[in-house]
C-alpha cells in the first residue's frame, strides 16, 4: 500500500477512535458533587506513593476525595504502590513514602471511618485479577494509550510494567466492582479501558462487573509557577514549578513570588493569553474557596506584585493546619500501619468474593 494512502487511513481509524472516546466519555461521565448516589454506587480510586502530594494534586483529587466520602456509601482509596515500581524505586525509600502518603491523605481529610484507606499491594487479588483481564487485551490496544507513549519515549523504552501498567489500573477498579471513579484528564482514556474490559469480560462470562463512570472534577488544573502552559508535576526537577503540602510559609511566598506572569500589571483571568497569571488567579480562588470572578474582583487596583502577596496569604492559611497535622502524624508509624493494615483487611473481605467468582467463571475452580 502506498505511503500517503496508508497514512490517511491511520489518520482515519484515529479520527473514528477519538470521536467514539469523546463520545463514550461523555455520556459515561457525572459531575461531582452529584447528590443521586445509590446504595449500590461504589468509588473507587488511587495515588502513587511518589513523593509529597503538590497544590495541584491536592485541589484536582484529594480535595475532591475528602468531598465523595460523605456522598457515596463505599468509597476505597488505595495507595498504589506497585504502579509505583514501573520506575526504579529505593526499597527503604518506598516504604517510607507509603506511610508518608498515608499521613497526608489522612491530614488532608480523608476519614478511615468513612472510606477505606489501603495499601494496593497488600491485598493480593488486584495482580491476580489484572492477569486474567491482561489475557482479555490486545497489545494494540495499550499501545495506544498516552501513558506508555509519552513515558516510554521518556525511558527509551518502557518496562513491561509501565506497558500493562493500565491494565492493573483497571483490575484495581473492576475488583471492587466500582461504579465511579474520580479521575484527572490525562487518565480518562485508561478509565474508558476498564469500561471496555467489563465489556468483554462480561460479554464471555456472563455479567459480573458494572462499567464504571468517570466523576468530573470541575476545579481547572493547576499549572506549574514557573511555565504556566504545563500542568504542576511532582517530577517537575525545578523545585520553584510547585508547592507541595508540606511547604513552609517561607518557601510558599518565595515561589508564589518568583510565579512566571507577563509584563501587564493588572490581574485578569485569560488563560489563554495570560496564563501565568490565570493561574495564580486559579489558585487563589480555589484556596479561597471563592469563584473566579470574586478572585479577580479581590485583585481590583492593585498590580500583579501585591496580587501575588494576596495569593500566598490564601495558600498560607489553608496548608499550615495540613503541614502541621502531617508532621503530627509522620511521628507516629504505629498508627499509620495500624490504619493501612485495618484497610487492607476491609478491602480483601470486599475482593476475595468477587475474584473467587472470576476463578469460577474463567474455569479455574
């Protein structure tokens, strides 16, 4: 087949995935804060145990978290440590930064009492249910998903890990037959694939899983302070791109000080044309817990200098209490372990069942 015509079929059959995608996503999606939660709806979702969680995590998920554990009846949160080791991981360093992780959701709001907080690898059923639905996936399928593309080309090449790595993301939601899942925008399409394998797997065995339905968070993404046109990473290696958490006051002012904006002195919300601005505007709203529009009605007469003090004071006092809880909880392993293990326990009793019923189905027992 010539070149140019092979190419414009690949453009084609792209074109046709990507309006499918759009399509199923949005029809599959519900905004959060949706008061009609079933007894029947179960959340489901899950954070790498890489380093302390940063403004844009904690405005794009966890606060969000906090929220859906008093809307929804059963709701998991799992830190997911063995997506963490698709990267090199220090032993020593992973364990620390498990019950890191656990301390700062924890200080974040999340209430053992009201979800289930777990520890992924510890409840063996996920690897187990994420090789059968692996044996359910075509290889082009996971070629095709942002993840492997733009971190293998990162690596050189991916592991084998990083290459089933959604695959394990969605036994993680299948096996506790979740109905929702709060999830960001670069993970939407590996969601849309364990729609497909409750699909498939149901269509073979007989109906098992719900397809689960993504929850839209309606805060805007947090970009990094020092190039507003990428979204705030923990990866990120300058250190002055992001706020985590547990910064102190002091760090908080210097890098909202030294925030990237334009050479125009009156605050205006304009993502597309001021970004590093409509961030900064981003932030104080959403720490303000004000719209927008009051934001920049705040920021009236007085220029982006003065605008920055007003957006540290807001960023300020909303983590110190989560950065001194953190530190209050860090002391304590004992507790953290005890919350990890209770978890675990919850989160076996509700997958043990449902994997024995898999192993019945696939005709392993």
């Amino acid at each position: 087949m010539a070149p140019s015509i092979r190419h414009n079929i690949n453009r084609l059959f792209g074109f046709i995935h990507k309006f499918n995608f759009i399509k199923r996503t949005l029809c599959a999606s519900v905004p959060l804060g949706n008061k009609e939660a079933s007894v029947d709806c179960r959340v489901f979702s899950g954070i790498q145990p890489t380093g302390t969680p940063h403004l844009g995590n904690f405005l794009g998920a966890l606060e969000n978290w906090v929220s859906l554990q008093h809307q929804y009846p059963l709701v998991l949160y799992s830190i997911v440590d063995l997506h963490s080791i698709t990267q090199p991981q220090d032993p020593q360093q992973l364990r620390a930064n498990i019950l890191d992780m656990a301390a700062s959701l924890l200080a974040c709001g999340i209430d053992p009492e009201k979800a289930i907080l777990f520890q992924q690898s510890q409840v063996s059923e996920h690897t187990e249910l994420s090789w059968i639905l692996g044996c359910l996936t075509s290889m082009p399928r996971l070629r095709h998903l942002p993840q492997w593309k733009i971190k293998s080309k990162q690596k050189s090449e991916g592991s084998v890990g990083l290459y089933t790595y959604p695959v394990l993301q969605a036994a993680d939601i299948l096996l506790y037959k979740s109905t929702h899942v709060p999830v960001g925008e670069d993970q939407v399409q590996h969601l849309e694939l364990a729609q497909d394998l409750a699909r498939i797997f149901n269509n073979r065995f007989g109906e098992l899983f719900p397809e689960p339905r993504t929850l839209l968070s309606s805060t805007r993404k947090v970009k990094s302070l020092r190039d507003p046109l990428s979204k705030m990473s923990k990866s990120d290696p300058n250190k002055m791109a992001s706020i985590t958490i547990t910064d102190p006051p002091e760090d908080i002012a210097l890098k909202i000080r030294r925030a990237v904006t334009d050479f125009t002195s009156e605050v205006t919300f304009d993502p597309e044309t001021r970004p590093g601005v409509s961030n900064l505007v981003t932030i104080h709203a959403a720490m303000a817990q004000i719209s927008v529009e009051d934001a920049v009605s705040q920021a009236r007469g007085i220029d982006t200098g003065a605008y920055k003090k007003l957006v540290t004071e807001a960023v300020i006092e909303r983590l110190t209490p989560i950065r001194e809880e953190i530190q209050r909880l860090s002391a304590d392993h004992t507790y953290l372990e005890s919350v990890l293990l209770q978890g675990s326990r919850k989160a076996r009793e509700l997958a043990a069942p449902v994997l024995k019923e898999v192993r019945h189905r696939v005709g392993f027992c």
